[in-house]
C-alpha cells in the first residue's frame, strides 16, 4: 500500500487502510497494490472580533488507484470528509483540537475507502475503464 505521505497526515492515513484492510498482517502474495493521493485544504469558518480565526474547517480528500498485479488498473475512487476544530488562545489546546480533528476525519476518509474496495471486490462497483 502507498499513501503520498503529506507529513503525519498520510502516515495516520495509511496506518487507518492498513488496520482496516489487513486486520491479521499481510497474509501472503497481494493482489492489489492501492495507492493514496492525500490534500487537507483548511479554510476559517469563524471570526472573532478582534480579526482572529475560532473555528478552523480542516478536510481531507483523497484519490486512490487499485492496481492488481500486473499493475493494470483495476478499480479508483475519491472520498472526502471534513470537521472543524477550535481556536483557542492556548497553542497546546488548539494543537489537540487540530490533531483530534484530523485523526477523525482521516479515519472517516480510510472507512469510506475500505468501503468503496470492498463494494468493487464484492462485484458491486463497476470496474474502471483501462488507463
């Protein structure tokens, strides 16, 4: 599996598809090989005042190919999840908030994926076309 690692973002992303899809470890040959584009854009969604941000809208969006063997695509998908977080005064309470925020996001991100995999491995997503 390869997440395009965008800092601690990807490596919290491909930790989520790794539990998510290999439970028990790697169980022999793969398959499939699955490769993750990840972006987190962030934008201010609450002002106060004094011009500050309060409330920060993180999200994360990812793109991914499923590749088999012969590295012939064999099934792509997207998933996007978004959440805010809190600005506060304190740095170290703003900085759980934000990193609270995007282990749950980048765990909603690694489900929907595992969901989408499993729909196309189970016959009910249309492959996609050759590229």
């Amino acid at each position: 599996m390869k997440v395009e690692r965008r800092a601690r973002s990807g490596q919290i992303l491909r930790n989520h598809l790794l539990e998510a899809l290999t439970p028990r470890g790697l169980q022999g040959g793969e398959l499939y090989t699955l490769s993750v584009a990840l972006s987190e854009p962030r934008r201010e969604v609450s002002i106060r005042r004094d011009d500050t941000a309060s409330q920060i809208a993180y999200a994360a969006s990812a793109t991914f190919v499923l590749r088999d063997k012969a590295l012939r695509l064999a099934f792509s998908g997207a998933s996007t999840a978004e959440t805010t977080y809190e600005v506060t005064n304190s740095e170290f309470a703003t900085l759980a908030s934000y990193a609270s925020a995007r282990d749950r996001v980048l765990q909603e991100v690694s489900v929907d994926i595992r969901q989408q995999i499993a729909m196309f491995l189970a016959g009910k997503a249309p492959p996609r076309e050759q590229q």
